[in-house]
C-alpha cells in the first residue's frame, strides 16, 4: 500500500507502482468518484477503444418463466 501527501494546492502524485500496473499514460483523464470519505479515480476509456472486449463472452442464459 502506498501513501501520498496532498500538496498547498490539493495536488496529489499517483505513485509509480500504481501507474505502471494500470498502464496509466502522461495526458489520460481520470473520472474523479467520491464514496463518503475515499476517493477513487477511474480511467476513462473511450467507446472507439473498448470495441471488442466482450469478444468471447458466452450470451446463454436461463430466463424466468415470465419473461
């Protein structure tokens, strides 16, 4: 677990560990999640970008009687 000082200016560096195992790139936007106390950033990927990723996911599904 990593620890980070928030700067005068609300400034905080994501630790390099971090970076490299989520393949955070210089330029990225992160969306930005508050739950209560914890903040959590989140990459935002583009929809042209995530073409594909569900490629191979299985569809079969039992449905309920009523629908």
């Amino acid at each position: 677990m990593s620890t980070v000082i928030v700067s005068p200016k609300f400034q905080v560096v994501i630790p390099k560990e971090v970076r490299d195992s989520i393949g955070l790139r210089v330029g990225e936007v992160l969306q930005v999640v508050q739950y209560g106390r914890r903040i959590e950033m989140i990459p935002v990927t583009s929809i042209k970008a995530m073409k594909g990723f569900l490629k191979g996911m299985s569809t079969a599904f039992v449905r309920e009687d009523d629908r």
